[in-house]
C-alpha cells in the first residue's frame, strides 16, 4: 500500500497537474478541429499535421496565459468584460495563431462572418470538452481500481 507522505502527494500533484494540461491540451485541438469541420473560412492544412501540432500547444499555452491576464486588465478596467474573458482570450489566441504561417491555421471567406464564429465556436467545443474529458479519464480510473479488488 502506498504511503501519503510528501513525496506521495507531490507526485500524485505532478501526475493530476499533468492530466489537467493533457486535457487543456486535447481540448483545444477538438476546439480548433470542430471550428475546420464547422466553418467555411477556417481551415486547418491537414497535410502538415507538424503544423497543426504546433497551432494546438500555441493555442493551448496562449489559452491559460491570456485568460488570466485579460480577465486581471479587465476587472481593473472594464468590469463589464468579465463575462466575456474567455471568448476574448479565445479570440486573441486565434489571431497569434493564425498570423504564424507554420500552423497550419487559416481563415478565410467569408472572413468577418468566420472571424465571428470561430472564437465563440472553439470557446464553446474547448469549454464542452475541458468539462467532459475528466470524466472519461476518471471513468477509466475508477474502472481500474474496481477491476483490482
């Protein structure tokens, strides 16, 4: 049996922290994926899936950067905003990926309309899936501990 000693609860800490960022991870590549299959004028050049690789951690590590920085500038601000932080966040994640050419992310015609719908649509399925995908690893997990008594 396993001790909870210190060493214990760090390394279940670094474990849980690394499983939170899986997930962030996972769910921006099904926010940016359901923003290609969705909208017209985004597109993802599957061909270079290097690309896309690199647009999903850009987006993921600008994602939990921005956030809590937009929402600090907000509240100090523009109080107003602070329901609307992650879909901005979203939103300015979207344009630093985008202007970088080796994402492999574009957008396109119609252009207002996508600029539009693209955060709200990749806020919206990220949000969705940074929810539901705990509960398909925890269902595993505890599949696997009954399984063991």
């Amino acid at each position: 049996m396993l001790s909870s000693g210190p060493r214990t609860r760090y390394c279940r800490g670094v474990v849980m922290f690394l499983i939170r960022a899986l997930i962030f991870v996972l769910s921006a590549a099904v926010g940016l994926i359901a923003a290609d299959v969705l909208l017209p004028g985004f597109r993802i050049d599957w061909r270079d899936w290097w690309g896309f690789l690199l647009a999903v951690l850009i987006f993921a590590v600008l994602q939990s950067v921005l956030s809590p920085w937009i929402a600090t500038v907000a509240k100090r601000n523009a109080p107003a905003l602070l329901g609307g932080i992650g879909i901005i966040s979203t939103l300015v994640a979207l344009v630093i990926v985008v202007v970088i050419p080796a994402s492999g992310v574009s957008i396109g015609e119609p252009f207002v309309l996508t600029w539009i719908l693209a955060p709200v649509i990749v806020w919206l399925v990220t949000a969705l899936a940074t929810w539901l995908l705990p509960m398909v690893f925890i269902k595993k997990k505890v599949e696997e501990r009954r399984a063991e008594k």
